[in-house]
C-alpha cells in the first residue's frame, strides 16, 4: 500500500511574499500608532473607565495608504472629542492627517525622482506598479512638489536664534531663468554653515538682480534681522565691496578671500613667461608653516614683483591680509578654510542637476529645486576636515594655530 505523501507547497515568488510580509508588517506599525495617538488624545486606552477621559471612540475607517512596499489599507480610528466647555469636535490624527494617502518616505521617493530630473510622465510609469496610477497622478505629483515650496518658505523665513556656525562660507551661482519675456543668467546667492560639530549645513538661498556687494550686505542683513549670531570666520571670493558689505553687519568678523580665486587673478595679470614663478612665490605664502612664515612670503612676493610686475603686486595687496586670516585657526582646518572649494562644489552639483532643465519660468521654482536637492538627501554635505579641533575656533581663534 502507498503511503500518500503531503507536499509542502513551493512559493514560485518569494520576492512577492517578502513584500507581503513587509506590507503587513508596516500595516500593523501604522495601525499601532494610530491606537496609541487616540488613547493619548482621549486621556484613556479602548474600554477603559478613567475620570479623565476627554472624549469617546466611535468606529473605524479604512483608508489606503500608498507605503513603500506597495498599498497597504489602514484602520484610522475615529473619535470624537469635547473641551472645558463641553462643546465636541471630531479628532484629527498627526500620524496619518485628513487626506493623507502615502507615507512620508514615499512622497520623499517621489521628490528625489523629481529633483533627480525624471518627469512626471515617466515617474508615474515608473512607479504606477508599486503605488497604482490613481494614486501617482500628475496632480498627486504637484500637491507633493507644492509641500515642498512650502517646506521652502518656511525654511527661508525661519528663526535663526538657535542656530551656530563657527564658519560661513558665500558664493554665487548662475541659473537661466525667464525675466520678462528674455532667458537671462540670474545669480543665485548661497550660504553654507558649518555648525559646532563640523556638519556643513545650507543657511540660505536667495536670488538676486545682480552680484554685486550691496545684493549681498541684504542677505546677510537678513539673516541677522533673524538672529543668526556671527560666525568666527566668513569665507568669500573677491567680489568688489564684499568685505566690507559683510563686516558692517557683523562688525569686526573675521575674513578669509579665496586663495584660489586671488590666484586665478594673479595669473590673469601676469604675463605668461612669468605665471610659473608667480605661482611659486604665491605658494609659499598660501602653504606655509604657520602665519609669522605667511606674511614674511607676503612681503617678499610684494617687494620683488613690484619691480617686476607692478599689477601683480597691486593685485595682490589688494587683498591684504584677507588672504591668510586661516592661519588663525586649527591647523587640520587650513585646507577647507582658504578657500571657498567647499560652497562650490556645492554649486557644482547645483548646476549639474540644472543643466538639463533649460531655463526656470520662475525664480521660486528655481530656488525650491535647489533646496529641495538637500532637505530630501539627494544632495549631502560632509563634515568639514579638521572637524574635531572645531572647539579651538569657537574658544580662542587667534591662539588656536600656536
């Protein structure tokens, strides 16, 4: 007689019951949050008797939500609740509020897609599979891009009291955008902190007519109107009146001009049999020991091109002691401090994104992209180098190179 075997039946997709798993999983975690927010908004948990109750539960409402494993239906539970007056209103959930029909990693997955350049016909196709059309349409797209310009004003309004940047670094990019009825390069100004723990942070993004000093001196005004403090250092290119525009609103900051910008102007200036020796005497004055080393190269580049080449000379006097002002501060730190390398690489990931986007209609659209490029993560700063001696800039600057 045969004995009739049982056959444990073999998953022909387990990537599929994985999901499953997952979708359940992350269906069970939002319902839990839902309960636990009603039972703190009520003063009670389900059935419970307590004087301090402040409302009653009445039903449940399914709801599909859009998660990042495919559509998984919730139970949002409803309740309503009365104040001091006794007067009833209906309970809203923060977890999961009114309307709301996918997760915030999803609408953040949708965001990088976008900023990442992928339109919204070809996003929707992408995605339809995992979150289904009636829930990615064009529409559902611009609610989630309009969340983010408000993200945006809010972000450039803020309260700056709180915050802290040893360091601020300011340059300017060019994006083409539509003025009128012309295609124009409109500069778009850029402020880059560097908090007490070396985390490079976005400060600021503004567009402006123009790059001229008085455009900046507003924007820094700004920021101080908001009560940012002033930093230890401002690190800035060679933008005529820039200094100054900087210094009268944080009196008596300290400066550092780009080492590599005054470079490019020194060459520019020299005649090209010349450019090698330039540059090493240069050298020596931007890759020294220490300061006291610094300023005696400084003066021996002044004495021996004045004679030489008296424009190479003034250009570089021109500067002053704006140029070594990062030998004031830790060592480990001299690299990321003489120069403005830091903010420009971040305009360098800028203009790659936007050099497919032909010109903005709009400077908001434009600055809301910027932005968004770092609040979703498709953009990321690094620390600063030299980090871990930043305590030394914040406590004693001048005594931190010695």
């Amino acid at each position: 007689m045969n004995k009739s075997t049982t056959l444990t039946p073999i998953s022909l997709d387990p990537t599929r019951e994985i999901y499953e798993s997952w979708r359940r999983q992350i269906r069970a975690t939002i319902n839990d949050l839902l309960r636990e927010e009603l039972d703190v908004a009520l003063g009670a948990v389900q059935h419970e008797r307590s004087a301090g109750r402040r409302g009653y539960r009445h039903g449940l409402e399914p709801r599909q939500v859009s998660t990042e494993v495919g559509l998984a239906t919730v139970d949002v539970p409803r309740a309503r609740l009365f104040d001091e007056d006794g007067k009833m209103t209906e309970w809203q959930s923060q977890v999961l509020p009114r309307y709301q029909r996918r997760t915030q990693r999803v609408e953040e997955a949708i965001l990088s897609c976008y900023l990442g350049g992928i339109n919204t016909r070809k996003l929707r196709r992408s995605l339809e599979a995992l979150l289904g059309d009636e829930n990615l349409s064009r529409s559902a797209v611009s609610r989630v891009v309009c969340r983010l310009k408000d993200r945006f004003e809010q972000w450039s309004q803020r309260d700056l009291s709180e915050e802290r940047y040893v360091y601020l670094y300011l340059d300017a990019t060019n994006l083409k955008m539509r003025v009128g009825k012309r295609v124009v390069q409109v500069p778009v100004h850029a402020v880059l902190g560097v908090r007490e723990d070396g985390q490079k942070v976005l400060v600021a993004l503004e567009a402006a007519g123009r790059e001229v000093a008085g455009s900046w001196k507003s924007l820094v005004s700004d920021l101080a109107g908001r009560g940012l403090r002033s930093p230890e250092l401002v690190i800035l290119d060679g933008l005529p009146g820039l200094v100054s525009a900087v210094q009268s609103v944080w009196n008596g900051v300290a400066v550092q001009r780009c080492t590599k910008h005054k470079l490019e102007n020194l060459l520019q200036k020299a005649p090209k049999h010349i450019q090698g020796e330039v540059k090493r005497d240069y050298d020596a004055i931007v890759y020294a020991k220490d300061k006291v080393a610094a300023q005696k190269a400084y003066q021996a580049f002044v004495k021996k091109w004045n004679k030489g080449a008296k424009s190479v000379a003034k250009s570089l006097e021109e500067a002053g002691e704006h140029l070594i002002t990062f030998y004031d501060f830790p060592k480990s730190q001299w690299k990321s401090l003489r120069t403005t390398n830091s903010i420009e690489r971040l305009n360098e990931e800028f203009k790659r994104r936007t050099k497919t986007q032909g010109s903005f209609r709009h400077e908001s659209s434009a600055l809301v992209l910027l932005y968004g490029l770092l609040a979703i993560g498709h953009v990321r700063l690094r620390k600063i180098d030299g980090y871990r001696d930043i305590a030394q800039a914040v406590d004693e600057p001048t005594l931190a190179a010695a």
